[in-house]
C-alpha cells in the first residue's frame, strides 16, 4: 500500500459494490483482506475494480486478497 491514502481510494471503489461483506487494511504487510460473498461477486470482479483504481492486484489465500 505505501501509503494511508490506499485506503480512501479501496474503500470508494468496494465499500458500496454488492457482496462485500468487509474491507481491512494492514499497514504493516501491506495488505488488503476483502471479505466477500462469492455467489453475488466474483474475485475477477474485484480485481477488476482494484486495477481500475491504479493498483496492481495479488492473490494471497483463499480467506481474501
């Protein structure tokens, strides 16, 4: 993330998307945890809106992002 204002911008492209059920961020790893449900919103979709906010996508578990 390098930066708090990561989050601002995550939030705006997921927090109203159906199927997000939650968003956290860890600033010290770096990483995003997206809680959602697979059956109204795919992982694709999710990265879709992620790249679409000029941040690159990884794939970390099958718990989240």
């Amino acid at each position: 993330m390098y930066c708090i204002s990561f989050k601002p911008i995550v939030e705006r492209q997921l927090k109203d998307e159906k199927g997000i059920k939650s968003i956290k961020f860890d600033y010290l790893t770096d990483r995003i945890i997206v809680e959602f449900d697979p059956s109204v919103l795919t992982r694709e979709e999710i990265k879709y809106r992620l790249n679409k906010s000029g941040y690159k996508f990884v794939r970390l578990g099958d718990r989240g992002f």
